[in-house]
C-alpha cells in the first residue's frame, strides 16, 4: 500500500493556533456545520481542523506545482489573486500562503480574497493571517468580506453580485470543506450546487486559472436520512458540470479523471486521497479528502497529455477499499497485486 506523507506543521504556526489564538485539538469530534459556531467551537476548530486544512492546501499546491507548464505560468505572472470561498479562520489559505513562500514567489503580489459568514472565524482569520505575514517577514494581502450565504438556492446569486462588484478574474479560486455544509444542512435542497457553484465560477477565472474545490468524504452521518457520501455526490455533480455543453473547465486532478473524463459514464465514483499531519498536540493526525482541480479545457488538454495513459491510476486511498481506474474501469488494489505500474492520481508524472 502506498505510504501517505506526513506534513509537519511549521512552528510558527503552531506556536500562533495554540498558543497565540488559544486553538485546542479535541480527538473524535465530528463538525458538520460551522457557520454558527461560538467562540469556543471555532477555538476548537482551529486546534483540530486548521492544521489538517492547512496542510492539504500546501500538498496540492505543491502538487500543482510540479507540472511544468503550470510552474511556468505561475512564475510569469506579475500579480497572483485569489478567491477563496468558506475560508473560516483560514487553514486552507495559510498553506497556500506557506506553499508561496517555500516556492520562493513574491509575497508583495499576491492577494487574497475571501468570503466567510462568521464573524468571530474572521478575527480569527486576520490575526492569523497578520503574525503569519510578521513571523515570516511576507508582505501577503488579505481583502476579507463578510457573507452569509443564506440558502443553498442564493448561494450563487450572492455570488454572482459579489463578483460583479469585486470586477476581478481569478488566477486561483479555492473553497476547502465549505460546499458540504449545505449537503449537512438538508441534503434534497443542496442538490446540484457542485454543479451550479462551477457554472458560475467559470466566469471568474482569469486565462489559465486554476480552481480547487476540496471537501471531506464524510459519508452518511445521519443514519436517518440516508446519503451518499460527500466524494460520490462531488464525483456526479462535478460531472454533469463538464459534460454540460457551456462547461469552459476540465479536470487536471485526479489524473485519470484529466485523462478520461469525456467517455466516462459512472455513477457516484468514490475518490478519497489521505493526508497525515503532524503538530505539537497529535503526531499522526490523518485526514481523508475528496477534491479536483481543473483549468481552462485547453491549458487542461495540454496538461492532460503529458501524462501517461498505459497505466492505473489509484484515486482511492481508502483503507478498507482501495482502487484503481484505467480509462474509466475501477478496480479494488489487492495486497498481492503487482504494483510497479500504478500511478498515484493526486501528482502528475
Ligand atoms: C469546515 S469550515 C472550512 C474552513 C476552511 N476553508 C478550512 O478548510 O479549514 C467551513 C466554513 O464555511 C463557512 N460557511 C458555512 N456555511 C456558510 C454560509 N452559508 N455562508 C458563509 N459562510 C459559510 C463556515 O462558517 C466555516 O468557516
């Protein structure tokens, strides 16, 4: 089986979550929904949750950014602005931040946008943003608004008048475990926002631009109301968004969805990647994901074909069932199976 790598949290920002902002790691508690949280919830939140958050941002950013043709693009822009969507206190921005500065990029150009609903996770949000950029001497620029989305049905309109008014295109849009708070809410009435969400982004992302959409797998939390798992509803809904005919974004990961995406026809695909980080209050703290990352369809063509098409790619870490896909077919990964030949699909090659 594929060993998952651990991130160590930075001291810096380990000294700034648990003893600046008094974050405290609570093992086994389950969120779901976070927009009404208290000051204690979000203090709990971000000693369990901002450290695994912020060290999936960083991985995939460092994944992104060893394709080429990504790198280069990256390197050549003269401003970098990002639009992140449910950011709460900001554990996803913070690794990219981190990722940004480890990559030797110029922190003075890069400007990050974000949208949240709760006020206090915003505080919290800008202080940690502020001894970020003071304990590492960067100069990253945070325009934080205030927005509560009020319905899965408004989310896009809200969006949209946003976005209208802010008049900017995007070279990265990024929401980390925010879409799956309105599918924890009540599941019939989120329905289709991975879908409607990507629509309306399509419009704001600038030329080669790339949008990150992350959440849990979480499944069926609620043995009442039966639902599929976060990462099946993502895998459809994301989807019918490219092959819908206005769709203008195509998957660069997970590779095999780059690679085969136009021909495949299955229903709910289960996709999990994990993640393991590591600070001063847990040594080994895994966390399972689901995400994809797509770009403009002719960036993502050229991406999509450096990458080689004769192998499995594993697109599920999970450790009960893994599997593999080769052009579109998924396969569970066996123990004694022959492993030379199977790519991970979260990296490019
Ligand atoms: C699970 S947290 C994720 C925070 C961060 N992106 C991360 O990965 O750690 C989800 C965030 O979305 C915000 N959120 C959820 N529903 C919202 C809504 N209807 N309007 C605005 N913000 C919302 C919550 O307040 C919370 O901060």
């Amino acid at each position: 089986m594929r060993q998952i790598m651990t991130t160590i949290l930075p001291r810096t920002i380990d000294k700034i979550i648990f003893d600046e902002m008094n974050g405290y790691y609570l093992n086994k508690s389950n969120v779901e929904v976070n927009i009404n949280n208290s000051e204690e919830d979000n203090k709990k939140y971000l000693g369990t949750y901002f450290p695994r958050s912020f060290s999936e941002a960083l991985t995939i950013m460092n994944d992104i950014y060893a394709q080429k043709l990504i790198r280069k693009h990256i390197i050549g822009k003269q401003q970098i602005n990002i639009l992140d969507i449910g950011t709460g206190s900001g554990g996803n921005i913070v690794g990219m931040m981190e990722f940004f500065r480890t990559a030797g990029l110029n922190s003075e150009t890069i400007n990050f946008h974000t949208l949240e609903g709760n006020a206090n996770a915003i505080a919290l949000q800008k202080n940690i943003f502020d001894s970020y950029n003071q304990k590492n001497a960067t100069k990253f620029k945070l325009s934080c608004t205030q927005i509560r989305f009020t319905s899965a049905a408004t989310l896009n309109s809200q969006l949209v008048l946003f976005l209208k008014q802010k008049g900017l295109a995007f070279d990265f849009i990024t929401s980390f475990k925010f879409l799956s708070e309105f599918y924890n809410i009540d599941y019939f009435q989120a329905k289709g926002i991975y879908t409607s969400f990507v629509m309306t982004l399509q419009n704001y992302i600038a030329p080669q631009g790339i949008l990150i959409l992350f959440d849990l797998v979480s499944g069926n939390i609620d043995r009442n109301r039966p639902r599929p798992f976060t990462t099946q509803i993502m895998s459809e809904e994301l989807n019918d968004y490219t092959k819908s005919n206005i769709s203008q974004l195509k998957y660069i990961l997970p590779v095999c969805c780059g690679k085969w995406s136009d021909t495949c026809n299955r229903k709910m695909c289960y996709i999990e990647r994990q993640f393991c980080t590591q600070h001063s209050r847990k040594a080994n703290d895994l966390s399972k994901g689901c995400y994809r990352v797509m770009t403009e369809t002719r960036f993502a063509n050229q991406i999509i074909s450096s990458q080689p098409s004769e192998n499995k790619y594993q697109m599920s870490q999970n450790s009960k069932s893994p599997t593999t896909c080769f052009r579109t077919v998924i396969q569970k990964l066996l123990p004694n199976m022959n492993q030379v030949n199977i790519l991970n699909a979260f990296t490019f090659h």
